[in-house]
C-alpha cells in the first residue's frame, strides 16, 4: 500500500512525471524562442523577460532538465540551457539555470523565475534588453549601450580581425563575438566573477584553451568602465589583442605559458601601432632604468588581475618584448611557428625547450640572457 502510494495512480514515481512535465513545458519554451514567437513563450510562463533576449540571433536553443525539486505546487529545475548563435558558434553554449516553476489547478506548469544557477555566469540577457549590431567580421551584443558605441565596437573588431590574419594566418574562423555590458558589475556577472577582479581591465576573452575545431567561439567581454579611459590606439590595440587571443584559441593549450600568450597577444595588437618599445612597455622600461632587470620571465601566477598593478604591466610588457625579441630576430613567421609549436606538447614539462631547440636553435636559459641584453639595450 506505502509502496502503491509512493508510485503514483500510474506506477511512476511522481518525481518523474514532473521532471518529463517540464522538460516538455521547456520545450515548448525553446521552440518559441527559435520561432521568434512571443505568444507561444509567455504562455509558458514568465522567468526572462522575451524582449531581452528577441535581438539575440540564435540558431539553436534547448534545455535539459537535470533535476526538479517539487514542494506541492511549486518546484525548482535545475536545467542546462544550450544555445548556438547563428554564424559564429561551431558548437552549443552550455549555460546552467535554475527555474522556479509553479503549477496551476489544472495541473499545468509554468515558468515562474529563471536564472543563472549556482556559482554559474550570467548571460548578457539576464542584465536587460540585448541590442545586437553586426560588423563585417563581428556581431557586437551590448546592454544598456548607445547604438554609436556598439557601432563603435564593431569597427574595431572589423579592423583587428585582419590585422590578426596577417600576422598570425588564416587558419580560424576569422569572426569574432563581442560582449559590451553597461558596466564592471555587468563584466564581472558575465564571468561569473568579483567585479573587483577586473576594475582595470579593459576586456577579457572566454574561451577553452586547445579546444577543439567545434568548440564554440571565444567570447570578447569588454569593461566599459575601464574601457573609456582608454584612447583611439588604446582601444584598438586591446581589441586587437583579445582578438588575437580567439585566432590563437585552438593553438593554445596547457603547455601555453601565459607570457607567451599575452606577450603574442600584445605583439600583435601593438604590431602595427607605431610605438616605441619604451612607449608601449612604460612600467618595464622604468625598472630596467632603475636597475631593477628581470632575472627571469614572468610565471603564469604574475598574471593575476588581482594584487599589484605595476607588477602585472611588468609581465604583459615582459611577455611582449619576449615576442618582439622573436619576431626581431627570427622574423614574424617564425614566432608563429614557435607558438604553434609550443601548443602541440599537452603538458608544460619540456615544451618551450623542445620548441625553442627545434624553432629557434637556442635553449631558455640562453633565450632569457638574451631577453634580458634586449631590454637593456631596448628600454635602458
């Protein structure tokens, strides 16, 4: 009779039946996302607001409900949501979310609330109304931004994907999607992050390193907070790196030291800048000019964006003229082929030696005397 009882009048747990409920109730809400029909999705409840997400140009949208915890008329979902945005995303964007459900006296569910799960990152339509602009090379997503300003976005981003191209070749998908909340706050939830991680940084790039040809594409998620103090060549140079940073992507794996891939980064994005070498590296050329030489490149620990500020312009800087010494010395296509050579080994342990013996003919230790006889003779 307990047992009876526990199974339901149909001998199904009853757990099941609201878990097949609302996978079918979040269905109908995906298909009219995808159909673009704000009717069919209000009649599935409320949760995200429809005209925040209607500009999103999506080319797949669907969920997977991972558990409901149901407390008589009410319940939560824990669910997957994966999308695809149409033109740039090889593979599904998995998102974690959370719906509070409540059912009706007919015994039909709908969506109450729907947010990011626990300790996951928001999406930029959980911040308000997304307003898309696109770009010959870029689709630019922006909430709580000027049409001018995205536009604005898009023109860099248009400039900087062939300036990768030449320099580090035509082999990635030569599209970029940029992310532009109306603050810090807005970056950070994006990231899923403090906002006082990323008060000085002007833009970030997602994205899985050595991920596959299918992997969804690198997300370029600005700071506009720290982003408009920044001049003309400023904000260019920084797209162009963050860009450079999506190219690199599939190139780009645990073997990867971060000077070497901030330091390519930057050399990229400052490639065609004009700068001097003492313009573009200020806070090393100080220490060099105060006898305070590096004895070594940074380690990856020195990249935090938490801590010292001057510390950290010392090792982006570090890492570009390790790349520009390369690029000086073995040319630009060489330094291509030592970064890619890098990338190929899947562990740290022995890479940058096999790469720097057979790209480079030379060793660390005698590739980082030489680093450092560059900037002094650079930045001294």
């Amino acid at each position: 009779m307990l047992l009876a009882s526990l199974a339901g009048c149909g001998g199904r747990p009853t757990a099941d039946s609201a878990t097949a409920d609302v996978q079918r109730l979040l269905d109908r809400r995906a298909a009219a996302v995808l159909d673009r029909d704000e009717r069919a999705y209000e009649r599935t409840g409320e949760g995200t607001d429809f005209a925040k997400l209607r500009a999103v140009p999506v080319a797949a949208w669907s969920y997977r409900v991972t558990a409901v915890h149901r407390t008589g008329d009410t319940a939560t979902a824990d669910a997957e949501l994966r999308y695809r945005v149409a033109g740039y995303d090889r593979a599904p964007v998995t998102a974690g979310r959370t719906l509070r459900l409540v059912r009706d006296a007919d015994g039909r569910w709908s969506v109450d609330t729907d947010r990011p799960a626990r300790k996951a990152a928001q999406q930029l339509w959980d911040q308000g109304a997304v307003q898309p602009v696109r770009g010959r090379h870029s689709l630019v997503l922006g909430v709580g931004q000027s049409g001018r300003a995205l536009r604005d976005f898009a023109d860099l981003a248009d400039r900087a994907v062939p300036a990768v191209s030449e320099a580090w070749g035509t082999d990635w998908s030569r599209r970029v999607v940029v992310l532009v909340p109306e603050s810090v706050e807005g970056m950070a939830g994006l990231l899923g992050s403090p906002a006082s991680s990323y008060r000085g940084i002007a833009a970030v790039t997602t994205g899985e390193t050595g991920a596959p040809a299918r992997a969804p594409a690198d997300r370029i998620i600005v700071n506009p907070d720290a982003f408009a103090l920044l001049g003309g060549l400023g904000e260019q140079v920084v797209v162009t790196h963050e860009t450079t940073h999506v190219a690199t992507r599939t190139r780009t794996t645990a073997a990867t030291p971060l000077w070497l891939s901030e330091g390519y980064a930057d050399w990229v994005g400052y490639r065609a800048a004009g700068r001097t070498p003492a313009e573009a590296a200020p806070e090393l050329s100080r220490a060099v000019r105060d006898d305070r030489l590096p004895a070594a490149l940074p380690d990856d620990g020195d990249f935090g964006f938490t801590g010292d500020a001057s510390r950290l312009a010392r090792s982006y800087e570090s890492g570009w003229t390790a790349c520009r010494l390369i690029a000086d010395r073995w040319g630009e296509a060489r330094l291509g082929a030592f970064y890619r050579a890098v990338g190929e080994h899947r562990q740290r342990a022995g890479a940058l030696e096999d790469a720097m013996r057979t790209v480079l003919g030379t060793t660390p230790d005698a590739f980082t005397e030489d680093w450092r006889a560059y900037l002094r003779d650079q930045l001294g």
